[in-house]
C-alpha cells in the first residue's frame, strides 16, 4: 500500500486501525500458516516455552518470563517485535505515536481539530516501536509514565493541563512493546503506577489524574526466586500479566553447542584455521550440566548459557595461540587447554559454601568429571584394550600444550592401538591427531587404566 501523507490520504486508502495485541496475533497467524519461526536462532525451547508463548499471544495477553539469568529471556521480547508490522501511520511531530484516526494525546487533538484532514502523517518502523527498561530500585513514575515539564508551566499553563507533561517510557511507546526487566526490583509505589497503565489506563501525576488509554503490549522478566518468595512483587500486579512463562537451560547437550557456535564471537587470523572436535564441543556443554546439577554451586543465581559461550571461545583462542607460537595452519582445542576455563567460568557462578576448597577445587572436579563422561559415551573398554596392552609393554606418551602437532604423530605412530583410536574420532590432520590423543590418554586416566606424571606444565602417561 502507497504510504499516506495526511489524514485524509490515509483515510481514502483504506487503511484499518487495530490494536497492538491484535496485531500481533494477526502476523503470528499468519506465521503459523507459513509454517515460518518468529523466533528464529531460539534453540531448545521449541516444545516448551515457544507454544506457551503462542499461546498468550493469540489470546491477547501480556506475559511474564520467570527463569535464571542467560535464559533469553530478553532477546525472545526483543525479537517479538518481528510480528509488528512494517510500519503504522502516526501523526507527525506526536511524542507518543499517536494514531491519526484516533489521536489520545491532547496536543494531537487540538492540531486535528485545527488542520483536519490536512494534519501531516508520518510512518513509524517496527523497530522504534519497542520499548526496554531495566528495573532498578531508584526508577520514578517520571521515568515510566511522565513528569510536569516546569519550561512549559513557566509558559503560562497550568499544572493540571496535559500539555505540561514530558512523557515517560511508557507512553513513548505507545502502539508498540514494552519490555521491563527485573520486574520484582520496582519499587512497590512504582509497580502501581504500572498496574494503572495495564489496567486502568489512568495515572496520577504531581496529583493530577490524567486518562492514558495508552495500546501497549508488556512483556516482563523476572527471577523466579525474587517473584515468587519475597514478596517483592505486589500481588495485583501479578494478576494482569494474562501468562506466565518458565523459562529454562537447554536440557540437551547438543541445544547447548549449537548456541555455542552460534553465539560465540569469531574472529579470522591470516594462515590460521580453527577446528574443534565434537568431543571437545561436548567437555564444554557437559562442564555447564554438571555445574547446574552440582550442590557445591548455587542453582539460585544459575548457571548461564554465557558459561559454554565464553569457555568454548576462551578454549579456541588457546588452541590458536599455540597454533601461531608453533607456526601451525590448523588450530585444534586440546585437554590440555580446558585449563583455560576457569577464567571464563570463576566469574559466573556462586558457591553455595566456601569450604571444600572454593573455586580451585571444585572446578578441576567438574572438568574431569566432564572428560570422562565424554570420554565413556565415546570409547568401551575392548576398544581400547589394545592401547592400555601397549602402554603395560612398557610404553610412554608425553603430552603438552606447547607441544607440537608432529611429535604427537610420531608418538603415535609407535602404537597402532592409539592411532586408531585417534581416526575413530575423525582425526587425519596432525593438530587433530594431538587433540584426539589427549582425550584417549585423559579418559584411560580419569578410568583409572593410566598413571599420569605432571611436571612443569608437561604429562607423561605410563602403565
């Protein structure tokens, strides 16, 4: 449709107000008669959270995220903004976006009124129609709804005129969405303030009762510790949120690294090619599993999906600097560089108690726990029992992680049994090769079947 550029350009052209909720479900509609996601690059949730979400907006209601933090919660309300349309009219120079055909804001009115259909339209994208604040004890309603202006009553008007208002979020982002992030930390006075804009669309302002009839979808986020067991959310507000979705961490190893590889920040280097092994893939998504599942870490606080993410690039970027110290074309993650992980992981997650050795301790745990689980869906012990016959015959592996790709294939090349191993994993490449031999001589380790000698930053493996 030819964009109007007046009242009466948009009125002959057939255009059709509707309501934000409506709108929404329109577009999700007919997203589901196309079979198309309007969430696209959301893993994990497509049998739970995504139908529930659905659902709330094909009902027309607002809705409320509980989950921990790195759930996406946010990027989902982000992404809803998808199912707005390319673009509304509104009136031109209207602070709030204001519908031509059916202007709330005063100043709107009285220019209809004054131009009529020659009041000028503009178009807004979908993308200036949303709205996002984080939660925070020290928001006033003059941040969310609006404050008297005191230049405009220093102009002749009255306190009680509309006119004198500056608009907050809220109204700004009238006709589109609006996201509120920790909802629990408003303040209770301010969590009434929004309880109006929901329902009642009125709210007072320096004591004056303004009419807002303001067409808002709202989406909020909250911790479900804080929304549920403290109190710190008033009960009426809780009411008119039309749903309630629980939100939650990928429950699949495999939903893990996907969002690994796609969310992890890349960066080519000249000559040098990073390749990491499914496996090393799996140590990294199995350390986070463990870590939620662990009584040692606070499953309060959560452990995010920012955990695989920042581990999984803090792994590659070890395995490229020894790439380019060795001057080698392929980059390939070791056991020997999960030592890296405690940088990207320390800082993320909560100990329920400070004993049993803190932090240095309990991660080392996890990690090997981690390998050999990996390990043990991986290999069977007939496998391998020609490596572990090899080793018995007296033989030794050293290991590194400065050392080079070449001297692990020359290692290999003395037992038939660990290179075998190495090619089930898919290993042809020397820097492969190394990568796989460390995970076969870790695991028969951490089974128990090898000795492993540490000294100055070097392993030797023996019977």
């Amino acid at each position: 449709m030819t964009q109007a550029h007046t009242i009466k350009e948009l009125r002959n052209s057939g255009w059709q107000r509707k309501s934000v909720k409506q709108e929404l479900r329109d577009n999700l509609v007919g997203r589901l008669r196309r079979g198309e996601s309007f969430l696209p690059g959301i893993v994990g949730y497509d049998d739970t959270v995504v139908p529930q979400i659905e659902n709330a907006i094909l009902s027309g209601q607002d809705l409320v995220f509980l989950g921990e933090r790195g759930q996406a919660k946010t990027r989902i309300a982000r992404m809803m903004i998808a199912l707005l349309d390319d673009a509304i009219p509104a009136l031109a120079g209207c602070e709030i976006n204001d519908d031509p055909l059916a202007p709330i804001c005063q100043a709107c009115r009285e220019r209809v009124v004054q131009q009529g259909d020659a009041a000028e339209v503009v178009w807004i994208p979908r993308d200036r129609r949303y709205g996002e604040k984080l939660a925070t004890p020290d928001i006033t309603i003059a941040d969310l709804i609006g404050e008297v202006d005191p230049i405009k009553v220093a102009e002749g008007r009255y306190l009680s005129d509309e006119l004198t208002i500056h608009y907050g979020l809220l109204p700004r982002t009238h006709r589109g969405i609006f996201a509120i992030n920790e909802l629990p930390d408003l303040a209770e006075r301010i969590q009434v303030g929004l309880l109006n804009i929901m329902e009642e669309r009125d709210v007072q302002i320096r004591g004056y009762k303004v009419r807002l009839p303001l067409d808002l979808y709202v989406v909020a986020s909250a911790n479900p510790e804080d929304y549920t067991n403290r109190g710190r959310i008033i009960t009426p507000l809780k009411d008119r949120f039309g749903s309630q979705v629980r939100t939650h961490y990928p429950r699949k190893l495999d939903d893990e690294i996907a969002i690994m590889e796609a969310e992890r920040t890349a960066f080519p280097v000249d000559g040098v090619r990073t390749a990491s092994p499914e496996y090393m893939k799996q140590i990294v998504a199995e350390l986070t599993h463990l870590a939620r599942a662990s009584s040692d870490i606070s499953q309060r606080s959560g452990v995010s999906v920012r955990v695989s993410i920042c581990n999984y690039e803090n792994l590659l970027s070890s395995a490229l600097k020894r790439a380019i110290r060795l001057d080698e074309t392929l980059a390939v993650p070791r056991v020997s560089d999960l030592g890296a992980l405690a940088a990207s992981t320390t800082g993320k997650i909560e100990l329920e108690t400070a004993g049993d050795g803190g932090e240095d301790k309990i991660l080392p745990r996890l990690v090997h726990k981690a390998v050999l689980n990996v390990f043990n869906r991986s290999f069977n012990a007939a496998e391998l029992a020609e490596v572990v016959k090899g080793f018995e015959g007296g033989s030794v592996v050293q290991a590194s992680d400065t050392m080079p790709s070449q001297e692990y294939v020359k290692q290999a090349g003395q037992m038939p049994g660990l290179r075998a191993a190495a090619a089930k994993l898919g290993a042809t490449e020397p820097p492969a090769v190394a990568a796989a031999m460390e995970f076969v001589l870790e695991g028969l380790h951490l089974s128990k079947k090898l000795n492993k000698d540490v000294q100055a930053g070097r392993y030797r493996y023996r019977s």
